[in-house]
C-alpha cells in the first residue's frame, strides 16, 4: 500500500468523524488492507472488516452477517410471556455491532431498559440454502460466547404495535462474542452449563440441553429463509434470567468448554 493511499484512508476516517461518528469502532478501518472491487478497480473509500480471535490459531475468523434466534428456552420464551408453540423465528444484526471480547460497551442511546441474553454463537465456515438437518455440522467452523444486547423497552413496544424488532435489536455494540473456539477442539455442542455473572452475581443459569430447537436444526431453519455463507454467525437464544444492566456494571458469560466472554458497560 502506498503512503498516499494511507493518507486517503485517514482523511475518509477524519471526515466520518466530522459527520458525528462518535461510536467507537469495533475495530480500527486502518487496520482493514485496501481492497479491490471487480476487475481490479480500486474502491473509493475502505470498510471496515471485522474479526474474531480464534483459540489457538494467530488467525482470525472473518464475520460475513449476524443472525439470532428469537425464543429457544422454554423458561425464557415463559418469563416474558411468550407463545410456546411458535416455530422458530430469525432476526440479524450487522457486523460491525460485533464487539471483541474484553471491551467496555457504551450504555445504547433511546432505552431504559438494557438487558443481557448470554447465548451460544455458531460460526460457519460454509452454508447453501435448504441445509438438510442431518449435513447441517459439516458446515460449522466452531462456536463462541456471545450476548445478544437488547433494549427491551424499545423491543417491546414495536411488538406491541406489530412493527418488527429491529430497534430493540439492532444497534451500536449489541453484539458481543469471544473468541471462536473450533470445532476440532470443543466438538459439536449439545449439553453442557451456560451461564451470566453479572457484577459477581449469577444472572442466567441454563444448559445447551434445554435448547427447543438445537444447532442442526436452527441450520435447517434458517437455510430456508437466507442462504448461508462462510462468516456467518448465529446467535442461538437466551435461558432464562435476562435483565438489566446499567453503566458500571461487568458481565462474564461462560459455556462449558468454550471460555469466556468479559464485557463492561460504561456512561454513554
Ligand atoms: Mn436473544
């Protein structure tokens, strides 16, 4: 890369901070190499890339789009009065809420109620569309810890007034995840403790067991809907024991054979 091109880079990084970027970036766009778009053309300005660790790899998984489950624990889908007999449902982030594990989130603009849900993240390294059940672990690379952040008072009134979710679920850093564990070390996933501490107290206690729909067949689902890639994530569904949390509080999320996920949250 040349010198002069650096020197773009940065003038594009002033000039979006001048336009009121004042959200911190996931990762730093310096970081991100010049890329080029078909036939070569130079593009006329960079984008951020954003990655995760993977557990001992020094490479990194590269994050293609964000999907989450919308209800999979029976206890959850009873604590906030839910139908239980609803198939499985999907809605997305976008990547650059993803947010690296050890970082400190800023409490979200319009809400006043700021809730956690610890959940497994599946990582794929392929996809296709109409995944059979039975093919769908072939395409996953490994899995993480994540938290899908929610403004639930914000979640809540657009399902009230049947406008779709994306207010109360997409939104700066609401998606925190650790480092990918590969499948070859923690094999595939099906029971084992997932749990919340938030401030040194347990929040969320739950198992992958109790999962309604498990990862095969959230794949399965899913596949129909989108077709699936390389990069993707799939946040799978909360247990029970969501809750608020405030600015100075400190969340670390666990899954059995996966490690674990730090995050504090600070004043806007
Ligand atoms: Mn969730």
């Amino acid at each position: 890369m040349s010198l002069e091109s650096k020197w773009d880079r940065r003038e594009i990084l002033k000039a979006g901070a001048a336009l009121g970027a004042a959200v911190p970036l996931a990762m730093s766009s310096l970081a991100a190499e010049a890329a080029q778009g078909p036939g070569g053309a130079a593009l006329v300005l960079s984008v951020e890339i954003v990655s995760l660790p993977i557990v001992g790899s020094t490479q990194r998984f590269p994050v293609r789009r964000v999907y989450c489950v919308g209800r999979n624990y029976l206890e959850h889908i009873r604590e906030l009065n839910n139908d239980e007999r609803e198939p499985p449902f999907f809605f997305a982030k976008h990547r650059d809420m993803v947010v690296q594990n050890g970082s400190n989130v800023s409490y979200p603009t319009l809400t006043k109620d700021y809730q956690h849900e610890i959940e497994l993240v599946v990582a794929m390294k392929s996809g296709g569309q109409n995944i059979p059940r039975e093919r769908a672990l072939e395409h996953v690379y490994g899995y993480g810890v994540g938290l899908d952040m929610t403004r639930r008072d914000l979640q809540t009134a657009s399902r009230q007034k049947e406008q779709p979710w994306e207010i109360g679920k997409s939104f700066e850093q609401s998606a925190p995840c650790s480092a990918i564990t590969p499948v070859e070390r923690s094999g595939h996933l099906t029971a084992g403790k997932i749990q919340l501490v938030v401030n040194g107290k347990m929040r969320q206690d739950g198992d992958l067991g109790q999962m309604i729909w498990d990862v095969p067949e959230i794949i399965m689902h899913l596949s129909k809907q989108v077709g699936l890639a390389a990069g993707d994530l799939i946040y799978t569904g909360t247990p029970a024991g969501v809750g608020a949390v405030v600015a100075g509080d400190k969340l670390v999320g666990n899954i059995a054979g996966l490690g674990e996920l730090s995050i504090g949250i600070v004043a806007a």
